[in-house]
C-alpha cells in the first residue's frame, strides 16, 4: 500500500471526513535533507470532528489519527481542516459572480 493510501485510510478511520484530499507535494522539496525518509503531504479535510474545536485542535486531531506514519512516512504535512459548515459557507462565497 502506497503513502497516501496509509493516509487517507488513517484519516478516514480516525475522522469520517465528508470529503478528504491527500496530495503529496515531495517533488517540490526535492533535495531537501530532512525529507530523505518521509514524504511532504498536503491534506484537505471536511469533519463534523472539527466542530466547536480551534485550529490548533483540529490539527492535533489530525497529526494523532495519522501519527504512526509520522515516523516514516511522512516528513511534513499541510493540514486545511473545516467543518462542514465553513466548507458550504467558503463555496457560496467562490460561487458569486463578481461584483
């Protein structure tokens, strides 16, 4: 099974996300001494997890459900994490026409 394979099945079990994106941005931090080992992700989550919680919570939330692959598998991540409510409320702000 492949690295974002391992992640988005850690992140769906630990958070049932409504819609979940996994990209590994790895080739852009090619070279890069730490990155050797583990690669560089960028997740995208939509969670009723994330309700009533901080961003400092959600992303907690997020680094313990994928923490076993945080000491191989993953370098560094970029967590975007919202509640359905902020996922509808962003859309019907990118979907107006513009003024």
């Amino acid at each position: 099974m492949d690295r974002m394979t391992r992640i988005r099945e850690a992140l769906q079990g630990a958070l049932t996300p409504l819609s979940l994106t996994v990209e590994d941005d790895s080739a852009a931090h090619a070279g890069h001494a730490g990155a050797r080992e583990g690669g560089h992700f960028r997740v995208t989550l939509v969670s009723a997890a994330f309700r009533g919680r901080s961003a400092l919570e959600r992303h907690r939330l997020v680094y313990a459900a994928v923490a076993e692959l945080m000491q191989g598998d993953i370098h560094a991540l970029n967590i975007t994490a919202r509640t359905p409510e902020e996922s509808v409320r962003l859309s019907t702000l990118t979907d107006r026409e513009p003024v």
